[in-house]
C-alpha cells in the first residue's frame, strides 16, 4: 500500500508541476460555467430541479471529457520520457503501478468535480434545490470518472503515445456511450444487454434526478474493476514480450 | 554471489541471448562487452528484471527474478543509457522519493541520502531541479538512484556516454568510491574504460557468452601476436602545453590525452612499452610537481576484443 500511495502522491504533484493539470482544470471549468449559463440558467423562469438536472446533464459530459485528458499521460508519458525504465527496475508489482497511477488521476478529477460545486450553489441564490439531490447528481459523477479514468488508464497502457491513449480511451468511451443508441435501435433480448451496457442513458439518469441506484452504482464500479484488471494485465504483459 | 544459469531469451523466434552463464562474486566490477546486436542489452533487462527470462535462471544470493520478481528487483540498481530521471523535480526530492518505493524507511533515508549525495559527488546540487541539470550531473542523479537502496548488484550501461573528458574523469571517481559498495556490471563500448575500471570482463558475441576473465587472462589465453600496449594516468601540476610537450619526446609514447582542470593536468598516456619511469623523471627534471601515477593496463584489449568478435567497431 505504501508504494502504490508514493506512487499516487507524486503522480498528483506532477498535475501542478506540468502546465497540463492547469490546462485541463481552466478548459473543463471554463466549458462548465458556460454551459451551465447558456443551458442550464437560460433565459425563461425554470424549476431548479430542472435546472440542476441539467447541469449534471452537461456536467456527465465534461467529467468523461476530463477523464480521458487526466488519464491520456498516466503510462503513456512514462513511456515516452523513458522513466518507465525506472519504475520497472523498482520493486513494485504492476497492481501497485497501475493503482498508483489510477488513485492520483481519481484525486486531481474529484477536486476538479469539487471545483464545480459553485453551480448549484447559484441556483441556491434564486431558488430551492435539495442538498440529497445535490448528494446523488455528484456521485453519479464521482462514480462516472472513476469508470472512464479506468478505461483511460487502460487507453494509456495500450496507447504508444499519449495522443493514441486518448484515442482509444475515447473510442471505448462513445462505444459505451452510444449503447443507449444501439438499445433503441434493436429488439430484445439484445436492447435489454445494450440498454445495461449503456454509460449514460439508463444508468446515469437517476443520479441525476438525485436517486442513488445500487444497480447503476455496481455498474460503474464494475466498469472501473474490469478496465483496472484489464490494465494490470497489459502491463504485466510487457515483462514477457 | 550473482547467478546466471542457461539464460536465454527469445524476441518472437529469434534468440537475442542463448545459453549464457556466468557468475560475478560480491564487491567484484565487471565489464560486459560486445557488439551492437550482440545480446548485452537483452541481458542487462533480464538482470535488472526489466524482462524475464524464455529460460534459465538469474539468481541474486539464491533470489530468482522468476520465482520473487520484487524481491530480486530490491536487489537491483539500474542505470540505462539514458538516466530514467523526473525532470520536474529536485535531487533530493527525487532521490528520497525513489528510495522509499526501493524500500527504505523515513529514518533509514534520513542516514542514507546525505552518504549517497556525497558519493555520487551531488552534495551541491541537492536543491536543484533535475531538468536543469547538465548531462555529467544527471548521468550522477541516475547513479544515485541506483544506489540508494544499498543494492547488491548495480548494473551501469553505457555510464561514460556523452560526458566531456572532465565528466569522464569524476564519472571515474564515482565507479571507483562504488567499488567499497556493492558488486557492479558495467556494460561499454569504451573499451580503455573497461580495462581502466573493471576486475573482470565478459565477452559476449551472437547471443552467447565467448571469453571471460581478468584481461591478463584474456591476454594469455586469446593474446594475439601485435604489440602489447601501455597505458597510465599522470596528473602534474603544471600547463597541458608543458606536459604534453615533455611526453613528445618519449619514442615509446604512441598517444597522450590531455585533461586540464585549473593548475591540474591530467595526462592519459598510451605507449608501445612501459615507460613509466621515464616520464617520471622527465617531469621531476622539469619542475612540474608530480601529483600521481596510475598503475599500469595493459590495452592489448581491443585486439582480443576484435579477435573474439570477429572484427567490426566496438
């Protein structure tokens, strides 16, 4: 435990040691609170359930956005900058690494998603929102990074540079996106196995109607295990190739 | 005690290393040589358990990198050509950091950490943020590293690669203090290094291992019939021009290399017979002070070298 937290800790310094951690945050920040001014606010009176409601729409969106940007540099910039030698030569197991790694992505997105408390805090000034919704919307959030951080993570095992890692994080991530499509577009049983695979639709509208729902709770948490597992695989791999 | 038992290595069909054993004692200094190609890079990751072994065993004191990856990896210090360094971060910083994922408590690192700065000649550099830092200073950050956790076995590819004669020369002093600390495999093409730095050398050609010994027993058993060369180390306090000028007119002396640091100069002398003596006297004559004379190497190396592989460039 003591190697995977050194790890994370000089991972989540290196966020604000590199200009990227600083771009990342003002980029998703900065589309945050416009869109939470065009879409959710807008310009006629609305309930501030719907407003909020909204906002964990919008806010779905850029959570995924900036965990593929956080997770893109994980593996991939230790490879390229070659101090992947260092980490290999050093006695620590590839779940250590891959934890490592995955816990200081998961601290600079919450505090990222923590950043954007001020949202709702607005509606507050001309409306009524409750705190549970509030509780419920940011867990669905929380739980949606830690899935696309998995993925990602996986991305930058798999990614040669940090560029492809993006790319194939975001292909996984609009594949499970676009399950709902899928799910509308074909019969059961296959629209049923569609629809539960589906990383927004069925599973994250609950949350952000304010319901935490142990289904889609297991969900994320078992699309975060299964790219985890993945993830360690593939690096556990490299030793043998 | 370091056992290499049948090592062998396959990349898809093709073995980059086949067969080789060898066995290095505790506190030796080993030179690893061959050609580009020739399997020394495949062996130094399995050894620094980089990669694993298609068969064989590598063993550290009865430790098996197949059977205790992580434990024998505690075992290990590595310094690739390139040093593995975060650039964004200070030596100290750096180097306590790696020495608690190697495994060393707060307090062990505490006593540690200075000991290592001053080794590895960086006591000055401590504050320092590593990206900064010329290429002598980070190829020391990259031995610090390696050596911080008090490994039994310190492997060092390429350590003189793209150091100036200065760099090259405290580099020399930083192998030689190592010596005192653990057994070291160095891995060159530089083969006056080798001879200069190394107890024993170990020649690998086509994935296996051809000769091994001291290079007097490398001599005697693969000696060639060309000339055997001399070289030493000189320092004088005095000008380059002055030295290398008294060194000219010695017939035997077939080379001199000259290192200035200040009033130092630092002669590496190359000569047909050993003529140490000689260039004793002719500096002491000349007034010029006499700081050191190095023993003298033997360099018919390149030879063997050249002989054992089959010629091409080392």
């Amino acid at each position: 435990m003591t190697r995977t937290l050194l790890i994370a800790r000089r991972e989540f310094a290196a966020y604000f040691n590199s200009l990227w951690g600083y771009v990342v945050m003002a980029f998703i920040l900065v589309v945050g609170g416009l869109l939470f001014n065009t879409r959710a606010m807008g310009d006629g009176a609305r309930l501030s359930t719907e407003v909020l409601e909204e906002f964990f729409e919008f806010s779905f969106g850029t959570t995924v956005i900036a965990a593929v940007l956080i997770t893109m540099r994980l593996i991939a910039e230790e490879r390229q900058g070659r101090t992947q030698t260092l980490l290999d030569a050093s006695p620590i197991s590839d779940t250590q690494l891959v934890l490592g790694k995955y816990f200081s992505a998961f601290a600079f997105l919450s505090l990222l998603i923590i950043a954007t408390t001020y949202m709702p805090a607005l509606i507050f000034v001309n409306g009524k929102v409750s705190i549970g919704h509030i509780i419920g919307g940011y867990s669905g959030l929380i739980l949606v990074g830690a899935a696309v951080l998995a993925i990602g993570t996986f991305g930058s095992t798999i990614g040669r540079n940090q560029l492809e890692s993006a790319a194939i994080s975001s292909v996984i991530v609009l594949v499970l996106i676009l399950m709902w499509k899928l799910a509308r577009m074909s019969v059961p049983p296959l629209s049923e196995i569609f629809a539960n695979m589906s990383l927004f639709d069925k599973h994250f509208q609950p949350f952000q109607s304010g319901r935490i729902e142990v289904a889609a709770v297991m969900y994320y948490l078992s699309i975060s295990f299964v790219f985890l597992s993945l993830s360690i695989r593939k690096m556990s791999l490299r030793r043998w190739k | 005690m370091i056992t290499v038992s049948s090592l062998t290595r396959y990349y898809g069909a093709h073995a980059a290393v086949k067969d080789v054993s060898f066995t290095i004692d505790d506190k030796e200094v080993v030179g690893f040589l061959g050609l580009n190609g020739a399997g020394k890079s495949t062996t130094l990751k399995v050894l620094a358990g980089l990669i694993m072994p298609s068969a064989g065993e590598v063993c550290i004191d009865g430790v098996d990198v197949l059977e205790a990856p992580d434990s024998f990896r505690e075992r290990i210090g590595f310094l690739p050509e390139d040093p593995p360094l975060y650039s964004e971060m200070q030596v100290g910083e750096f180097l306590h950091w790696v020495g608690r994922v190697k495994g060393l408590s707060k307090a062990e690192l505490k006593e540690r950490l200075p000991e290592v700065l001053n080794l590895c000649q960086l006591a000055d550099r401590e504050k320092w943020v590593i990206g900064t830092l010329s290429h002598g200073y980070r190829k020391r950050v990259g031995i610090a590293q390696a050596i911080i956790h008090r490994p039994k076995l310190v492997l060092l590819d390429e350590p003189n690669s793209g150091l100036d004669p200065a760099q090259i020369v405290e580099m020399r002093k930083v192998l030689s203090a190592l010596k005192e600390e653990c057994t070291v495999l160095i891995s060159s093409h530089i083969l006056s290094e080798v001879s200069q730095t190394c107890d024993r050398i170990l020649v690998l050609h086509q994935g296996a291992i051809v000769a091994q010994g001291t290079e007097e027993e490398l001599a005697s058993a693969f000696g060639t019939e060309e000339q055997t060369e001399v070289s030493f180390e000189v320092v004088v306090r005095g000008s380059a021009k002055a030295a290398s000028s008294l060194l000219d007119k010695i017939e035997a002396v077939t080379g001199c290399s000259v290192e200035s640091n200040g009033e130092l100069t630092t002669l590496l002398v190359e000569a047909s017979s050993d003529v140490r003596e000689q260039v004793a006297k002719s500096i002491v004559q000349a007034d010029m002070g006499l700081l050191s004379l190095s023993s003298a190497r033997f360099t018919q190396l390149e030879n063997i070298f050249l002989k054992l592989t089959g010629g091409g460039d080392a």
